[in-house]
C-alpha cells in the first residue's frame, strides 16, 4: 500500500506542507526553519516546493496524531502481509 494510505481520510497528501512539516516537527524538528517561508504570500509548488496546507499551521502534536493513526492502521496490514508470505 502507498506511505500516506493510512492517514489519507484523516490527513491531506502534501508535499512540504502542513502534513510533513508535522513530521518533521515530531522526528527532527532542529530541520524546521518556517523563517525561510514568504512571508508576503502563500507557498507555491512551484516557487517554494510546497503543495498542501500552508506548513506554518504545523505542529509536533499534530506530526504525533499522524504517526499514531499511521501506526493504528498499517500494523495489522503489514501483520496481514508477513503471515501471507510466510507461508
């Protein structure tokens, strides 16, 4: 299954945006410089790299809910998968 498959309902697919940047607070936030953003207006794909929610709304709470959903539903599927090719 795809990474983001098991969060997609409850979160955004993004690239740099609200979803990853929560990420990146939760695991390594010492990477995260939100300074470096525009400040007079909204981040592009094309400018900044960023596709999704503007990534000042992220948080490490957030970045938290994510990996406990993410958790929540891919470990009985990778559970599924292993006692399938174990056989």
């Amino acid at each position: 299954f795809p990474d983001s498959e098991p969060i997609e309902h409850k979160f955004a697919k993004n690239h740099a945006a609200r979803g990853e940047t929560s990420w990146q607070l939760l695991f390594q936030p010492h990477l995260v410089d939100l300074s470096l953003l525009p400040k007079d207006r909204e981040t592009t794909l094309d400018d900044d790299g960023v596709w999704g929610e503007d990534p000042r709304a992220a948080t490490a709470v957030e970045g938290e809910a994510m990996l406990k959903l993410f958790l929540q539903n891919a470990v009985p599927k990778i559970q599924k998968m292993i006692e399938e090719f174990a056989k």
